[in-house]
C-alpha cells in the first residue's frame, strides 16, 4: 500500500519529442528529465545517469520492448521522488540515453496505487493517491468517464469499437503516435499506407505502416480519422492482444483533450472534452 500524499502536487511538463518528461530527484541529486510511460511495466534510467550517479548494479532482467524483449543490466534506484510521490529501492532496467530521449522513463511499478492526471490546458502533471471507491464517481460537465479492466498492472479499455467490431484499447503516454496492431490493420482493409520507422527506447527499429482510419470510439468518445501506425509491436502479444484488434493510443490522440485523468486503482480514465 502506498502512504497516503499529505497534499496533491502540480508539477509543470515538458515535452520531449512529443512525449511528457517530469522532474525527477534521485537520492539527493537532480532533479532529471523522466518521461512518464504509462505503456512500461518498469521505471528505467539511463545507462549515463546511473553510471555518473555510481548507482550500485542489480540483476540481469528481461524487458518489453516495441520491437522484441531483450536481456539488460539493472542499476539500484535507493530513492526516487516526484513532487510528493517517493519509491525506493527500484531495480531499474539501464538503456542508453540516445535512444530513451530522456534520463529516463516512470513505469507503472512507480505508478501503481496512484492517479495521474494530466492537464494540457495548464502543462501539469499531478500524481495523487487513489483510494479504491466502490462506485463511479460523479462526472464534472464535459468529462467522459472510460472504465477499463487491469492486465499486467496495464489499464486495459474493453468499451471500444471500429466499424461496429469490438476492440482493445490501452492508454500509452510514452508513445508519440497511436499504434495499432496487424489484427486491426486487416479490420481496415485497403487504404494508402506510409511507411515509417518507430524507434524503441532499446535502439531497435519497428517498421510501421501509418495513415488514418475513419471513427474509433472509446466509450462515449468518438475519433475521427485517427492517425495509426500500424506494427507488429511486441507488447501487444505480451498483453495477448496479438489476435485481438487494438490500438495502444499514444501522445497525439489524449493531446486533443484538456485533461486525461489515468487511476490505476479505480481502472478508469477521464477526459475532459475540448471547450466548445
């Protein structure tokens, strides 16, 4: 159980190739640039920081990639802090910094008991502690309310359809685009596609097939002409969502909204509607 926050923190975001870093304290040093990525499982640092904060080594794991997994190092993490909310003792995968675009990345382990709320309209970011409710809580004017169920500690939206066929929808602020599995992209049938690289935060490259499909709705939320990159990614099978349709919905879609509330606990998300 996570103690609960005396107070809710707002920490202001900065962006970092389309996705959200916050300020991060490691022991006494910092604050770095962390991107929040409600798609990984795990908190990572990157191999530079830890090696300049002289992080003691921990073991050998196995993580989750777009592209595939793969076997890394891990560095100790004694005490990480954002704004209100502390972890310690974190045995964080180590990636090069290149190619995580950021001194590292806040994973669900950091996350879970918590409700994260993303405000665009004041570049905020606040994480609070979730209390488990036993219903739904009232909606503010203009909000939408998504129950979702949880796979892996990963927030899962069951309530989602394309052209009247049920599909998977999971909330990823680490990735820049929207992308949808080959499942999907078959739903879609012909239509123009642009090739496109995504690259992983492990350096590897995911050929992807990008254009845009008519009417996604998530709940009560309707898209229209959703831009996808469509990829045989990998964490769609390590959620066994490979034969499924689904989408891991990134950065350019939730950025429409005004605010994007994610708690874990409830399994609900909330977005606010864009004013008119």
């Amino acid at each position: 159980m996570p103690a609960p926050d005396p107070a809710p923190a707002a920490l202001d975001f900065a962006t970092e190739q389309e996705r959200m870093t916050l300020p991060v304290k490691i022991a006494d040093s910092g604050p770095y640039a962390f991107i929040v990525d409600t798609g990984s499982q795990r908190t990572v640092i990157s191999r530079q920081l830890a090696e300049r904060l002289r992080l003691a080594p921990g073991r050998n794991v196995r993580i989750t990639a777009m592209t595939g997994q793969s076997n890394v190092t891990t560095a100790i993490i004694p005490l990480i802090t954002v704004g209100l909310l502390a972890g310690s003792r974190i045995e964080a995968p180590m990636l090069e910094a290149q190619h995580l675009g950021a001194d590292g990345l806040l994973g669900l382990d950091t996350l879970q008991g918590r409700k994260l709320t993303i405000d665009f309209d004041r570049r905020q970011m606040t994480v609070t502690t979730a209390e488990k409710r036993r219903r739904t809580s009232r909606t503010l004017p203009g909000e939408i309310v998504v129950t979702a169920r949880s796979v892996l500690g990963q927030l899962v939206v069951t309530d989602a359809v394309y052209r009247g066929s049920s599909i998977r929808v999971i909330l990823d602020t680490g990735a820049a685009v929207t992308i949808g599995n080959l499942a999907l992209q078959r739903r879609v049938g012909r239509r123009k596609l642009t090739p496109v690289a995504v690259t992983s935060v492990t350096g590897s490259v995911l050929q992807a097939a990008y254009t845009q499909i008519q009417e996604v709705s998530v709940g009560d939320i309707k898209f229209q002409n959703l831009p996808v990159a469509f990829a045989d990614a990998a964490p769609f099978e390590r959620f066994g969502l490979h034969k499924r349709p689904a989408l891991l919905l990134g950065m350019d879609a939730m950025r429409l909204f005004r605010r994007v509330d994610i708690d874990f606990t409830n399994r609900e998300v909330r977005f606010a509607l864009p004013r008119g």
